[in-house]
C-alpha cells in the first residue's frame, strides 16, 4: 500500500458516507484539520502517513474493519508482488 493509495482510500471512504475528509474526522472524533491535504507532507518535505489510531477511529466510526476499508483503496496500482509469467 502507497501513501497515496492509503490517503484515495480515507477519501474515498468519506465519499461513500457522504461527508468530507474534515467530516469524516469530526464524526470519528478527531481534529477536523487531521486529514487536510496540506497535512499529507510534512515541511521538510517528507510523506505524513495517517496514524494507527486515526485509521482505527474512522473504521470504527463507518462501521467497518480493515478488510472493508480495502474496497476504498484504489486497485488499478499493479501489484509489485504478483508472478509475472
């Protein structure tokens, strides 16, 4: 999983429940600044990965696990560990 697909997937699992990236962390009880484009790379540059915790907090307040979440990823990525034959 990619930084990018990671941060497609809490989108697009704010689409599906009708709300923003803000709103989908307010309803999970998180700072609504938390999944903010501007909060996906950090100052120096480098890549901000959601924690843990903020992924376990929007699963939960979706009502799914993280094997649901997956559906949100974005699967059009190919898989660097499939046999290529």
């Amino acid at each position: 999983m990619t930084h990018n697909e990671l941060w497609c997937g809490i989108v697009n699992l704010a689409n599906e429940m009708h709300l923003t990236c803000s709103g989908l962390a307010r309803a999970a009880g998180l700072d609504s600044t938390i999944f903010n484009k501007s909060k996906r790379i950090n100052h120096n540059g480098t890549l901000r990965w959601p924690s843990t915790y903020s992924i376990a907090r929007i699963l939960d307040a979706a009502g799914i696990g993280l094997e649901e979440f997956a559906h949100f990823l974005p699967h059009d990525t190919p898989n660097k560990w499939a046999k290529h034959e």
